[in-house]
C-alpha cells in the first residue's frame, strides 16, 4: 500500500496528541475504523516514525540549549575581561588597591569560564588533555591561595573588591 495524503494527515493528527496518542482518537476524528488506523500505523510504521521525530526534536532542543550556554559564558567571560581591564586601570590610576586573593579570584572566574565553553567543545573528544591542563592550572592557583599579598596602592588605604 503506498502512503497517500490522508495517510499523513491521520499520522499527523496521531503525532500531534503527544503522549496521550492513541490508534482509537485517529479513528474517532477522522471517522474512520479502528482496523483501517491500525492498518495504516503498522503499514507506515507510525511508532517509529513518532520515535524518530522525537529524537529529531531533543537534538534539535539539546543542541540549541548548548549553543545558549555557550554563547551566555563567552558573553560572561567578555564582562570578567572588561572588568579586569577596569580594574587594571584603577589600579594603576591608584584609585584602588587591590589583595591577591581578589584577582586569583577573577582569574580563576575567567578559567572556569573557559573550562565549561571547552568540555561543550570537546565533548566528543575523551581523549583531549586540554582539560586536565586547565585543571592543573586551577589547583596550582588555589595553591596560591596561601599567599595573600595586598597590591601596593600609592594611594593610600586598603580596598578589596571580592569581599
């Protein structure tokens, strides 16, 4: 049996019901048997056809999520580079002063920004080590930790902006 139009437009009006899809509204709606439904379905294969079309929709739907995500944390990452860039600059207008605390903070802020944009990226590549090198460079700064210095400041006074 070739598939002709009212064949779609009963597999359509099937698909279109969601979850609560049954062979039985198909041939209530379109006033047609129970047997002929069910003749079309398993004809057409109207099951995996619904399968296919929904894997369809969740790549579609997971693929555009990630494109976001990715697009939100390299506008984030943009707004931490413009305010490091501020932050530069006030400090060496000395309007500021500024501990090590507070920046490994930012840089490790912009980095984990990084990390996240580059396991969307290399998702389907295990075998990279370009996250185990941003990871080695995330606990060799948390080492650093310990050794909270306050920039130097010709204004005077101590101001911390991550406080």
């Amino acid at each position: 049996m070739k598939e002709q139009a009212h064949h779609i437009k009963a597999f359509e009006y099937y698909y279109s019901l969601g979850e609560s899809r049954s062979l039985e509204q198909v041939a209530e709606e379109l006033k047609v048997s129970l047997a002929s439904v069910k003749l079309w379905s398993s004809s057409f294969g109207w099951l995996q056809r619904v399968q296919e079309r929904e894997a369809e929709v969740a790549r579609t739907l997971a693929s555009k999520a990630i494109s976001e995500a990715m697009a939100n944390r390299a506008r984030n990452k943009q707004l931490i580079r413009m305010a490091l860039l501020q932050l530069a600059k006030a400090l060496a207008d000395g309007k500021i002063k500024m501990n090590l605390l507070d920046l490994v903070k930012l840089i490790q802020l912009e980095e984990l920004l990084d990390e996240k944009i580059c396991e969307q990226l290399q998702q389907d590549d295990p075998e990279s080590n370009f996250l185990e090198q941003i990871s080695r460079r995330r606990k060799l700064l948390e080492a650093r930790r310990g050794d909270e210095k306050i920039i130097p400041n010709s204004g005077g006074g101590e101001k911390s902006i991550m406080e």
